[in-house]
C-alpha cells in the first residue's frame, strides 16, 4: 500500500500490485477493452474517453432532463459477491478475475493497524481491472433503474434507445432525472454510497468527468494548487495553472501570475506545442533566448528550461524479475533493471531545443 496526492486534505491509497498478478490484470483489462468496443457497451461507457459523459453533463446542464450522479470510495465498496453476481453468466471471466486478484496486502505508513491484512474489497485502487469492473457494474445498475422506472422490457433494442440518455465513466454516472431517485436507492442497497454534495439534478448545474456546466456552458474553475518555491514541481504547476487561465482568455490574471517566475528562460510555445513554456495564440516572440545555429543537426536552437521526469524502480528480493523482463522486451542496448517503478520526479535544467518544436507538433 502506498499513498499518492489526492487533495489538499488527504492522500490517495493505492497498492502496487505484484508483476504477476498486474500481468494477468492488463490481459484481462485489454480483453474488456476490445470487447466492450466491439459491441453496444460502447454506446455506454468508454475506458479511455470521457467525452461523452462531459458532453451529456452539458446537455443536462441545458435541458435540466438528465442528471450526474457521483459515488464516494466505490472502487473501496465493489465487494466479491457484488463482482460474482455480476459475472455469474460468463464463469471463465469470473475466474480469470478471481484468480488475478490480490488477497493479501501490506501496509508500512502507520503502526496503528497490522502490516499485512486481507482484503475484504474484490480489488485495490492498482488493479488494473477495478476500473473497468466498476463501469460494468453501474452501468448495469443504471441501464435497468431507466429501463424498470418507465416499465420497458429488457432487450437489445430498449437498451440501445437509451443512447444519449445514459452514460458511465467509472463511478461518475449520467442518467434521466426521472430515475435517479430509484438509482439511489438501488445503489444503496447494494452497499454503495452516493455523494451527495457532487450530484446533481435540480436547476441548471451539472458536473462529471471534471467538467463543471451551468446551462449548457462550460464553468470548471482554474485551480491555482501552489506559489513557485523554486522547485521543479511547483514550476510545473504554476506554469500549467498560467496557461490554464490563457485557455480560458482570464488574460490578466495569466500575465499576473506569470510575473512571480523566472521568466529569462522560458520560452513561448504554441498552444499545441509539447515544450514547457507559456502558451500564445497571438504569435510566439522568443527574442530573450540564447541561439545557436546546431551544425550536426542542421537546425536552429534555442535554449530554455526543460522540465523532464525521472523515474526509479525499488528492486524484488523474488522470481518476478524473469516475468517482468519477458513482458516489457527491453532492448539488447537498453541499460534495463527489474523491479517496483516509483512516483517520477521532476528535474529541471537548460537544453536546446529546435525553434520548430515551439510551434504545434
């Protein structure tokens, strides 16, 4: 078990889960995947897009028909029977889930509970397949609330008339007002626990998937997490918090905030550009910056302050090191080592970089 950034208040618990039982896991997660896409899940729930949840919570925001319901710690309530019951039809899914499941997991942050315990939950904020088992799961939930509150039978063509009505990323559920009483309730009952404070289905506000919508229009505030201390992860923050307000045309507030850095070595980039700097729609004026013309390259460069993650990996004292080299193919030249891979961390320095790369890649 470790714990990540969540919020200001407090961390997120996650567990780093075996390489073995993570291999089994992203098998099973790429099988979902390609099958859900494949059939009119998709119509529903997307594992890597959450565009269509955003673009209903908008629709609902407008037409005030369609309400967003948030769930609190659900992936910590999905319990085994809850996942059995859900898979009873498909017994080989079942056990692949039950035989790549992680049943024990150790702790070393407190003293105050024993440093291994079993897990009560079906999975951990670390499998691979908590994420896609959880969309299921509510998506069935929601998809027969809407079908029994307005008395429809269950078939193919009543499920997929509800397109554009009902959504499901993860925990955030988008579903017809008219059923969200009877999905509160079935939740409920099935040990879940909705967030009241983050649904919503009355007047003309709506929020899923980190898209805040008044009416129709979209309202997500900017957060402003940290001043610049003069290390790299708050570089980072202030400068993604200072285009974040150039977005969204707080134009002042940007050229504010963009004061309280060290301005001499960032560079301006284009919106589209995936070098660190401030972003311009207005043209890209770069005459503060070193130059030179880069003859083995054949390209003109400038210099300015790179930020780039490095990343380290705690070595096993088990046989998974065989496994993990199997499965990630290093090459013969790649200087590769077994193990846990850690949180990356920021290192900031000077590089150069092409006078091109500034512009959209």
């Amino acid at each position: 078990m470790v714990a990540v950034p969540k919020s200001y208040s407090k961390p997120r618990l996650i567990a780093a889960e075996p390489s073995q039982n993570q291999w089994c896991q992203q098998n099973l997660l790429a099988y979902f995947s390609g099958r859900s896409r494949a059939t009119w899940i998709g119509q529903f729930v997307r594992f890597d897009d959450q565009t269509p949840n955003q673009e209903l919570c908008k629709a609902g925001a407008r037409t005030g028909a369609l309400a967003t319901v948030d769930l609190s710690a659900a992936s910590d309530r999905v319990s085994c029977h809850f996942v059995g019951q859900l898979f009873r039809s498909n017994p080989k899914v079942l056990r692949s889930l039950r035989a790549s499941r992680t049943r024990l997991c150790k702790q070393l942050l407190t003293r105050k509970v024993p440093e291994l315990f079993a897990l009560k939950k079906f999975s951990t904020m670390g499998n691979a397949c908590t994420f896609p088992v959880e969309s299921f799961g509510f998506l069935c939930v929601a998809l027969a609330c809407v079908l029994t509150e307005r008395g429809k039978p269950v078939t193919l063509k009543t499920i997929r008339s509800l397109k554009g009505s009902v959504a499901v990323f993860g925990d955030d559920l988008v579903v017809p007002v008219d059923c969200r009483e009877l999905l509160v309730e079935t939740l409920e009952v099935l040990h879940f626990k909705v967030n009241s404070h983050k649904s919503f289905w009355g007047k003309n506000f709506r929020e899923s998937c980190g898209v805040d919508s008044f009416m129709g229009i979209d309202v997500t505030p900017v957060y402003w997490k940290t001043f610049y201390d003069g290390g790299p992860e708050s570089l980072e923050s202030v400068i993604g918090t200072v285009n974040n307000l150039y977005k969204r045309w707080l134009l002042n507030a940007s050229e504010r905030l963009s004061w309280t850095l060290p301005c001499s070595q960032l560079a301006m980039v284009d919106t589209r550009s995936g070098v660190t700097g401030f972003q311009s729609r207005s043209g890209i004026d770069n005459s503060h910056l070193r130059r030179r013309w880069n003859r083995d390259l054949q390209r003109e460069e400038v210099m300015v302050r790179l930020l780039r993650q490095k990343v380290t990996k705690t070595a096993t004292n088990d046989d998974t090191a065989l496994l993990q080299y199997f499965t990630e193919r290093p090459e013969p030249t790649t200087r590769w080592s077994h193990g846990i891979m850690q949180r990356p961390q920021l290192k900031n320095r000077l590089g150069w970089v092409s006078v091109h790369s500034l512009y959209a890649q």
